[in-house]
C-alpha cells in the first residue's frame, strides 16, 4: 500500500531547510558537563543530520540555511559539499551573527543532554527571499524542522519554502525538532507549529513534542492516534510518533497504526536517534517499501548512530544498516 506518491523527473531527492551548526561531543564520557575536559567537533543541527544522512544512503540532496562568516561556517559548508550535498542554497550572513553551538554531556547511555548556546545564531537570520525557489522547484521532498520556526525572519523563510513545495508539488516532511530554550512559552510555539504542520504530507515526532503542540486542548491525557487523526483533517498522509527506546508507530489516513521493530543497540548516548530514523525511515518510502520495513530501517540506523560518537559523522550506508539488520537477526547484537 502506497501512502504518499513522490513526484518524478526531479534532479533531486531531498532539500531541507533550517539550521546548519556545530556539535561540541563529550570525549570523557560518563561524567557531568562540569567535569568534561575536551570535545569533539562535527557538524550538528537536526536537519542537517537528517540531510547528511539522506546523503549517505545515496539521495541526491541539498539544504538551504544561513551559515556564520567565520572558520565554524566555512567548516560546516566544506563538511556538507564533502558529503555531496549541494550547497548553492546556503548563504553567508552578513550582520556578524554566530555558529550555533550545541555541546553535549553523556553522563549515561541513558542520561545525557545539550547545552546549546544559539545567541545571534546565523542559521535564525535566513531571510524569505534568500530561500532559492529554484532548490525547492527541483526536489521530490522539502524537510522542515521546528526551530528554524523559533524566530523572525528564519520563521518566514519556513513558511516561503512551504509556499514553494506547495506550489512545485514536493511531498513535505515536518521534524517537530522542539528545542524549548529556543522558544518564549510552548504556547507561543505550539501557534506556529500547528500551522506549518497543517502544510506538512509527513510529520515525525516525539510524543512530547504532539503534546507541546496540544497545550491549548486541555487533553487530560494524550493519545497517539487521537493526535495523529486531527491531522489527517489537512495535508498530512503519514504520521509517526516516537518514543525513545520503545519504538515507533505510523499512522496513516485510514486510522491504521503501523508498529516499527526495534534492535537492541550499545548505546553510547541517546541524542542523534530521531534525526538517523527520520533518514532511514524517509529513505525507505521513498524506494517505495512497505512502512514497516522503512521504519525498521530507520530503527536500525537510530541504532547504528546512537552507539557512535557523533550524530552526523556516524550516520550510515545502505550496506550498513542492512548489516546491522543482519547482525541484530543473527543475535550477534545485544543491548548495552
Ligand atoms: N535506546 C535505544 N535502543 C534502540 N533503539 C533506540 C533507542 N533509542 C531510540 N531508538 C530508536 O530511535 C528512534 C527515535 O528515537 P527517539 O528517542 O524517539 O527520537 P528523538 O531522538 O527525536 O528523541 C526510536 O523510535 C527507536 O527506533
Ligand atoms: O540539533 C542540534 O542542534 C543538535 C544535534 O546536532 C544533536 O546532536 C541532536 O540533538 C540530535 O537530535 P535528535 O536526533 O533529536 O536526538
């Protein structure tokens, strides 16, 4: 069964806009951030992860973002072309703005977290009428992700390059990708999340993350596919919700809930999971798989990048997670 039909003739797979920063990663792990001595630098910000990840699995892919005029935007742009993504659409700010920097604490496998220091961050200053509709013209997906939402004018660069996927009939895809401390109150964020997503055909996220965008219905508690059925109300077709280590379900317009298999995986640190799983899950529907072996494979690659160092580094080959597939059925991997 076919859920969403993605457009033919396009000279590229996948374009996602929003932000373009820099992950700083524990190299002592297992201790608290006050403690933590030296870091790693890659590449980070959730779409593009996401779109590193459509690259690796062999995508032809592009983003459109604002990167700082310093050594951490050069670094992020040579990362992206060296990872064959078309860069043509990222633009230099011109204001002094900074790379957005996410440092990260692995305390546990289980209990880690991000500070992020976003203060005139560049990839915020995307303006509307830097977003080239040509890019967006040529795509067969538009990915957006909610913090590019978080301020003006990258806010209505989102909403441009929805008007532009509408108009061009590219299938797009929403990573709710909610970070808090971007925000004012989830009031204010749940506005604008809830109208970019009545645009979106895909929308991935955490359970958390719906619940952010229900604060206004008083629901005394949720339910996946009470949340996911409002959707279907507007453009959606797919519906995925996510929770952590217990796996996924999709819904999709005929209320059906499509359970993803999970693998058991050596954790080295949770973050990174959402954005392998939206590559690996959106990879496969796009071949045209059913949604349950799209989801497992992106089950599989969330596994492969949680047990790695980096989010964007890590993020794998078609070869690889069809050998962790493997592996994990020959009962070679255990969980940490
Ligand atoms: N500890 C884990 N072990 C195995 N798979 C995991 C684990 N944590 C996450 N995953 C996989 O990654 C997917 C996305 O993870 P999740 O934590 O829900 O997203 P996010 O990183 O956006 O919060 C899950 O649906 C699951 O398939
Ligand atoms: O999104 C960021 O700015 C930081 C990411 O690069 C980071 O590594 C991360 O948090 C990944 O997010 P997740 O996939 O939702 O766990």
């Amino acid at each position: 069964m076919t859920y969403v039909s993605f457009p033919t003739n396009k000279a590229l797979d996948f374009v996602a806009i929003g932000r373009l920063c820099i992950d700083l990663n524990a190299n002592e792990i297992h201790r608290p951030m006050e403690e933590t001595m030296t870091f790693t630098k890659y590449v980070g910000g959730s779409p593009a992860n996401i779109t590193i990840g459509m690259s690796r699995l062999g995508l032809r892919s592009a983003f459109i973002g604002k990167v700082a005029n310093d050594q951490m935007g050069r670094f992020i742009t040579d990362y992206l072309q060296r990872n064959k993504i078309e860069t043509t659409g990222v633009v230099t700010d011109t204001t002094g703005a900074v790379t957005g920097l996410a440092f990260t604490e692995i305390k546990s496998p289980t209990d880690c977290s991000i500070l992020m220091y976003r203060d005139n961050a560049a990839d915020l200053k995307l303006t509307p009428n830097e977003v080239q509709e040509e890019l967006i013209a040529q795509a067969k997906v538009l990915l957006i992700s909610g913090t590019a939402l978080a301020k003006s004018p990258s806010r209505e660069a989102v909403f441009q390059a929805l008007n532009y996927a509408k108009k061009h009939g590219a299938v797009i895809v929403f990573d709710l990708d909610y970070r808090p401390y971007t925000w004012t109150s989830p009031e204010e964020t749940a506005v604008y999340y809830n109208l970019a997503a009545e645009k979106c055909d895909i929308i991935l996220g955490t359970r958390e993350e719906f619940d952010m965008m229900e604060c206004f219905e008083n629901n005394e508690s949720s339910n996946d596919k009470v949340t996911a059925s409002k959707w279907f109300n507007h453009s959606a077709k797919i519906v995925i919700i996510k929770h952590g280590k217990e796996g996924s379900i999709a819904y999709t317009q005929d209320d059906e809930g499509h359970r993803a298999k999970s693998f058991p995986a050596k954790v080295v640190k949770t973050f990174g999971a959402g954005d392998s799983y939206a590559a690996g899950f959106l990879y496969g529907v796009m071949q045209g798989w059913t949604l349950e072996k799209s989801m497992e494979f992106g089950s599989a690659a969330a596994c492969i990048v949680i047990s790695s160092h980096s989010c964007s580094d890590a993020m794998p080959t078609v070869n690889q997670v069809e050998d962790y597939i493997e592996r994990c059925n020959r009962n070679e991997i255990t969980a940490s």
